[in-house]
C-alpha cells in the first residue's frame, strides 16, 4: 500500500518514465519512524522537509501543513498490523523539462515497511568502520538535504559490504570526517563529545539534534559541535553513528582501535524513555 498524493493505492501509479525524481533525482524525502499511530519527532521532520522543498526552489502546496503532512502518513500506517513502521515521505517536482523544470509544482509519495522493533534496540554485536575514500561529500548546503542523489553513500555502502565493514565513515573536501554512510558521526574523547558541524557538509539529521539535546543533560559532558579530522578517531573514546531508524548505533573498531561503549548506551536509555514520552 502506498499513499499517492493524498490517495491509497496497492501501489503508485504514475508513470516512472516521466518522473523528475526517477530521472535527474529532483526529490527530496524524509526517512521517518511511527509507533502506535504517532510520528515520532514530527515537528522537526515538517520543518526539515519544508526547508529542503524551499531550498530546491520547489513549491509548497497551500495544504501542506504539518497537520496535513501528519495526517498523510497516519492514514497509510492504518494498513500496517505493526505497531511501529518505517515511513518514507517523498516529494518530487512534477512536469516536463531537462534540468530545467518546467514547473515548481510538486507531487508527494508516502511508502513504509513494518518494523520488527516498538522501541530502539541498542545492538553490541561487532560493528566494524573504515574511511572511504573514492568518493567525498562536498561542504555545501545541498549535501545537508535528504535527497534521491545519494551516489556517494551507495557505492560507499557496496565498498563497506565487499570488504566486510558494517558501515564506512566519509570525508569532506577538507579531509575531515563528517558522517557515516547511514547517519551522523558523533565522537567521545575524555568528557567531551564531539560532532561535525552542519557547515561541514554532513546531514542536518532528525536524530542527531535529539542527541545532542539529550547529551547536554549527561552531568560532566561538554557537547561540541566542530570538524572532526581522521587522526582523532584513533584518539577517541568511542564513536557512534545516530539515525532515526535504529537510535543509536556503536561502533566497536576502527582499524586497530576499539571502543568502549557506556556513553552511547546511557543516550540509548534516554532516547527510549523519550520515545516512550512522545
């Protein structure tokens, strides 16, 4: 079931062959977690949306308030036996045109998948990170928006699989590491913890401002925002990857170095109970 511009249908019937976002990626889409017919963090998963339409020059429909967005979403989810669901809420620029549009009038697409999970699982198997290298994300505004131009992170994921990484961490033109193939980077050294800042080109993540509030109440810890360079991983106390799908992620090796984990789990505790609050 997918939900087609405010209609639900067995599955989406336009036509893919004319499709702006099939065809030059002109889309932006928002990776988004429901539980018990609530969207979780709604408020900043509209705005997010809202920003990246209007920075790609798209047009936002008279009807699109966050009341509307909501209601889009809880009314596919009514088709899931799940109690929480991945939902992913796309948005693409319709009409003819090359690269130049010839209309900013947009079309939406509302898809999800159940989850197996109501509440974030906190996973402690091996997760093992490398850089990638072939490829880096440029510092600019574009590459802080979720949009269907993700090439960096495909091949990235296709390195990580062929060489038995759980995930890969990526650099910026200025060298610096600023996020994961699938989520935000965040660092612990001694009683700091560190992030890349959005100005770095990394993604300007739902689940990264939830942890980075959540942090500033740990007793202790001094939460920073700054750029983050390669030789500091290896200086690091632990490292950890955030997204909205899975919470928080650790991760236990990089090259020769592992990482412990207590503050990531202490985040996960708090997150859940969040969650639980929503």
């Amino acid at each position: 079931m997918v939900n087609s511009n405010g209609t639900i249908e067995q599955e989406a019937t336009f036509s893919v062959a004319t499709n702006r976002g099939f065809l030059f990626g002109d889309s932006v889409f928002e990776t988004i977690r429901t539980l018990n017919n609530k969207v979780l963090f709604l408020e900043d998963h509209y705005f997010r949306l809202m920003a990246s339409m209007r920075i790609c020059r798209m047009e936002i429909p008279m009807q699109f308030t966050m009341e509307y967005f909501e209601s889009q979403i809880l009314s596919l989810i009514q088709h899931s036996n799940a109690a929480a669901n991945r939902v992913r809420f796309s948005v693409f620029r319709i009409g003819d045109g090359f690269y130049l549009p010839s209309t900013n009038e947009v079309e939406f697409l509302v898809t999800f998948q159940p989850l197996e999970n109501e509440l974030y699982i906190f996973n402690e198997t091996d997760y093992e990170v490398e850089l990638f290298k072939d490829s880096y994300v440029t510092k600019q505004l574009l590459s802080t928006l979720k949009t269907n131009n993700k090439m960096v992170q495909i091949t990235g994921s296709v390195f990580a699989h062929e060489n038995g990484y759980q995930n890969c961490l990526l650099l910026n033109d200025d060298k610096n590491v600023v996020e994961a193939l699938q989520g935000n980077l965040f660092m612990k050294m001694n009683n700091q913890l560190i992030t890349p800042p959005i100005a770095d080109g990394c993604l300007n993540g739902i689940m990264r401002k939830q942890i980075l509030t959540l942090a500033k109440k740990v007793e202790g810890l001094e939460v920073i925002e700054k750029s983050i360079s390669p030789f500091d991983l290896q200086k690091a106390d632990e490292l950890f990857v955030t997204n909205v799908i899975q919470g928080v992620q650790s991760i236990t090796k990089y090259r020769k170095k592992t990482y412990e984990n207590s503050l990531a789990k202490e985040l996960h505790v708090k997150l859940n109970a969040l969650v639980r609050l929503s």
